[in-house]
C-alpha cells in the first residue's frame, strides 16, 4: 500500500475511534504489557490473562499452538516477568475507573507459565489486587518438579493438559524439550491430584491422523481414570497451528470419544457472549492489536472481546489491515486475523509437513 493511501487510512481511522488512533495508524497503546484482554475463552468464559513468560519461550513445540514455532524448547525456569513489574501493572490495571467485567484471572499467555520461577509471589501479587478466581493454564511438563506442582497449588483451577501418553505420539505432538519424558509428566499429575484441593480441568486436544487412533484414545482414558480431573476437556484444532500438519478432527469424532472419559468428560464449547468490554472504541482497537499479538481470531471472536457492531469492526479491521497492523489468512474455512508485529511467524505457517 502507498504511503498517501496509508495515511488516509490512518485519518479515517482516527475519525472512526474519535482521534485515539496515531499519525503512524497504530492505536494508542495501553500502559500494561504483561496483562491482556478480558478475552473470550472457550474454557474459563471472560478471561483476564497474564502473560509470564516472553513470546514462544516454552518447553513443547507443539504443532498445533497458535502462537507458532517454538525455536529452541527448554525447561529452564527463570524470573522471566518478575513479580514486582506484575504487580505494578495489575495495581494500574484494576485502579481504573471502569473495569471490564471478568470471570478469571489467568496465568497463561505467550509461552509456558510455570517456566517463571516468581509464580509465588505472582499469585500472592494478584490476590492483593483481586478476589477473581485465579486460573493456570499449562502443558504440564514441569509437573515432575515438586516445586512447580507448590506454586500450582496456590490457585483455584489449574488447567492442564495432556494430549498423549505414549511416548513416541508424545514426541510427534508436543515436541518437548529434551529430558522431558511423559511418564513423568504422567507421575507428576498423580502426585498433583493428592495435593490438591481446587479443580483440575484437563485437557486433551486432539489432531487427526495424529493422536487419534483407537490405542491412543484407549490409553489416554485410562490414564485420565487415574488422574482424577473434575472435567477432561475435549477439543481441537480451531485456529492456524505453528505446523500445516496439525488439523483437526470432525465434532462426530468428539461426540464418539466423549463417552470413554466417564462422566466427567465434555466436548470444549465456543464462547458466545457479548460485550466483554465496555468504554471508548479507542480502548477496543488497542486490545484487538494486543489479543492479535498473541492468538489468530475472527471476526467473531473479537467481536465477543470488544463489544463491537459487527460492521464497525469490520471497517476498523480494514483500516488496520490497509496499514499493514494485521493480515487475514483462510484456516478451515473461516477467516483468522493476525498481528503482524510483536514477533508474530506468519511465515512459519505457510510451510508443509516439515518432515514431520
């Protein structure tokens, strides 16, 4: 796009959103860079996430994180994001005249949360702030280590997953670390039930022609019969995975396996409510870029983020795409729109099965 057309662009938005869009065509940032949303979630409804860790740092490479590639997994933890700098943020965050309506605060985000070893002092930080219910979502890998499974006992509903248990299939999906070994994942989430007394709500995702076979999902229900999960969530594929490989499997596939979880089993839903956040559209454009940066959605999805008339969005989603802020791609048959800055790989998307 010319440069004369980038910037008419940036003026219509700016009138668009009453003038809170900059000359450059980026909408003005919020202070807050370890904090998004709230955000429609699937599993935990109106979520504010927390993100611990920098983009992509994680210890599985998993082919279907919408986040993209992992480059180099490791299960070294560190002070990634420190409490300190969190907890000036969440003070700023909910000392705003108007805070949006939310259901959890979740540790999640951009990577794997317990690779931060502040996870203590997070939690103890957003609980001075907050009586919300405290979630962690997690891949489960670290689960081995006593100290981890410590830290996740301090919240209310941890959220793992588990989407293998036979090694070699483990391997092939999750692309873990090296040293990371799913019996002791297995071990690890035993030992975690014991000494837990909030919710686990585990999660199985599955990619077809992967690990779905009829001896995986066998052995995966009677791992799960031991683990004691209050719900063992069903679900998929359903937005572009870091590899082309990862594709999901059909709803009749979910219905059919659902059963063999007991009756703790149930298929992931789609979340369907509106008007997550109220205020100026300027705030709305600035969560879509930030919600953008860490996860492809549709239109509908951030509609259900932001409140927005479906056309107002839309026009909003065209004047950002014009200025090359967000790019739209076709995934299974829906349109994914998708930041394309804050280290954002596009590109890893495009390739084949990669000698998967």
């Amino acid at each position: 796009m010319s440069g004369s057309l980038g910037a008419a662009a940036a003026r219509a938005a700016a009138l668009l959103v009453g003038n809170d869009i900059t000359s450059t065509g980026m909408p003005v940032q919020t202070a807050s860079t370890h904090i998004f949303g709230p955000v429609p979630s699937r599993r935990l409804g109106r979520s504010l996430g927390l993100d611990l860790v920098p983009l992509k740092t994680c210890s599985f490479d998993c082919l279907y994180c919408e986040l993209g590639r992992t480059p180099e997994p490791s299960a070294a933890r560190r002070a990634w994001v420190p409490a300190a700098v969190l907890e000036r943020e969440l003070t700023a965050w909910f000392s705003r005249d108007s805070v949006p309506p939310c259901d959890f605060v979740t540790l999640s985000g951009s990577g794997e949360p317990t690779l931060n070893r502040d996870l203590p002092e997070i939690v103890a930080a957003v609980r001075r702030r907050t009586s919300l219910p405290l979630a962690l979502l997690t891949n489960s890998s670290l689960f081995s280590d006593p100290e981890v499974r410590r830290a996740a006992r301090l919240v209310d509903v941890v959220l793992p997953s588990l989407d293998a248990v036979t090694p070699e299939i483990f391997r092939r999906i999750n692309r873990p670390a090296a040293g990371i070994d799913i019996l002791d994942i297995i071990a690890g989430l035993e030992a975690f039930r014991a000494e837990f007394a909030g919710e686990i709500w585990l999660e199985i995702l599955f990619c077809a022609g992967i690990n779905d076979g009829e001896a995986e999902i066998d052995r995966l229900a009677a791992v799960v019969r031991r683990l004691g999960a209050d719900r063992v969530q069903l679900n998929t594929v359903a937005r572009p995975g870091a590899y082309a490989v990862a594709r999901p499997v059909d709803g009749a596939f979910l219905a059919r396996v659902r059963p063999l979880f007991g009756e703790h089993g149930e298929i992931v839903a789609p979340f369907c409510g509106l008007g997550v956040v109220t205020g100026p559209i300027s705030d709305r454009a600035a969560i879509i870029v930030d919600v953008l940066r860490r996860r492809p959605c549709t239109a509908t999805d951030l509609r259900n983020i932001t409140g927005m008339p479906a056309a107002e969005l839309i026009k909003l989603l065209e004047l950002l795409a014009d200025d090359g802020i967000v790019v739209g791609r076709s995934h299974g048959g829906e349109i994914f729109f998708e930041a394309t800055g804050g280290g954002y790989r596009v590109a890893d998307r495009s390739a084949g099965t990669d000698n998967l």
